[in-house]
C-alpha cells in the first residue's frame, strides 16, 4: 500500500483565474492527502472541488462560472 501514491496519477497544481469567487488562485498540492479547510463559508472551497472535478472530467454538468 505504500506504493499506492507513487501508482495513482496526482494533481499537482490548480490555477484559477476569474473562477467562481476566484479572482486569481494557484494551489500546489503535495503528495498523498491534502485537506482544503477555511473559516467561513463563503470562501470558495466549493469552487475549488468543482474545478478539480471539471479537470478530471470534462463534460460534468458542474459548471464553472466567472462571478
């Protein structure tokens, strides 16, 4: 199991520009689990699964908009 991370494709990076509450956003991500958290709710965290979903795949019916 420790060769899991090594096996599975990962994303690296995200960058969004006028995405969402977006203006401009560029996240690394580093190996294994990466955990997205913020105080408040409105802070767009859902925008980021979105885009990383759209990325994975391209005709989700979730869409991304400029706000």
């Amino acid at each position: 199991m420790d060769n899991l991370i090594e096996i599975v494709p990962a994303i690296k990076r995200l960058e969004l520009r006028q995405v969402g509450c977006w203006e401009h956003l560029d996240l690394e991500f580093l190996p294994g689990l990466n955990i997205i958290t913020e105080e408040g709710a409105a802070v767009g965290k859902t925008t980021i699964f979105k885009a990383i979903l759209h990325s994975l795949i391209p005709t989700s019916p979730m869409e991304l908009r400029p706000t």
